[in-house]
C-alpha cells in the first residue's frame, strides 16, 4: 500500500491512501448514441473510439474514488489509446482500469477494452487528483 499526502491551497492537509494494483470493470451495451455515426467521429454504426475512450476514463474513475478524501476526485490529463477492432450495434462491452503508478496527485492506469467477441482497445491513461470544490472555483475565475 502507498500512502501519499498532499498539501492542498489553504495548506489543508489531507491523505489519500490507495494501492498500485488497484482494478475496476465498467461495462455497457452499444447502442446507436454510442457509435462513431452519432458521434461523428466517422460515418458507420460501430462502437466509436470517443465511446470506448469514456468508458476507459470511467473506469479509471471509479478504480480510485473510494480510496480519495471527501471532496476529491480525478480528472483525466492524458489517453494513449489503440482501438483495434470494431464492435457493432447490440453488443456488451468492457473497460478495465488498473492503477500501476502513483507519482504524488498523477495517476497512471493501464486500460483496455473488450467485447463478446475479444480484445478491442488498449493503451494508457493519466489523471490527476483534485479538491473538486477548489477546482471549480478557478474556472470562475
């Protein structure tokens, strides 16, 4: 287990405790407003990349979440992604996301993506740890 402490604006000190190794699924039937048609992305009715993207990113989210102080979470910073087989219409698919590097509020996952039929989507995504209130703020800025 990493311990990691940070030192908020308003040195505010709060520790978030989480492991390398950490794993979540999230899983999701393709339907039209999921393909690269709706999209726009492209023009047929498969799973569209932006989709298999959020559905990477979500799963990153949610690996993390339960292990962050109140009034933290994530945002995403960084996806390196290979969507390597299309999935149509009416189809399950998953995303998983496992944590493999904590570097003080940066977070690396391993991310991948399949359906019934097989591996679909790999890569990398990074996202970084936020006081959610202090976040919104400055964008009032």
């Amino acid at each position: 287990m990493v311990e990691v402490s940070h030192i908020f604006p308003i040195f505010e000190l709060k520790t978030i405790t989480m492991k390398i190794g950490l794993k979540f699924t999230a899983k999701q039937l393709v339907e039209y407003e999921h393909t690269a048609a709706k999209y726009g992305s492209g023009l047929v009715e498969v799973f569209a990349t932006p989709a298999m993207v959020a559905l990477m990113e979500n799963a990153s989210l949610h690996a993390v979440l339960p292990h962050l102080p109140d009034g933290n979470s994530t945002v995403g910073t960084e996806i390196c992604v290979k969507h390597i087989k299309p999935t149509p219409l009416g189809m399950n698919v998953f995303a998983e996301a496992e944590l493999t590097e904590i570097d003080g509020r940066r977070l690396v996952f391993k991310v991948r993506a399949w359906d019934d039929e097989g591996e679909i989507g790999t890569g990398t995504h990074t996202r970084f740890i936020i006081d959610s209130k202090r976040f919104m703020e400055k964008l009032k800025r």
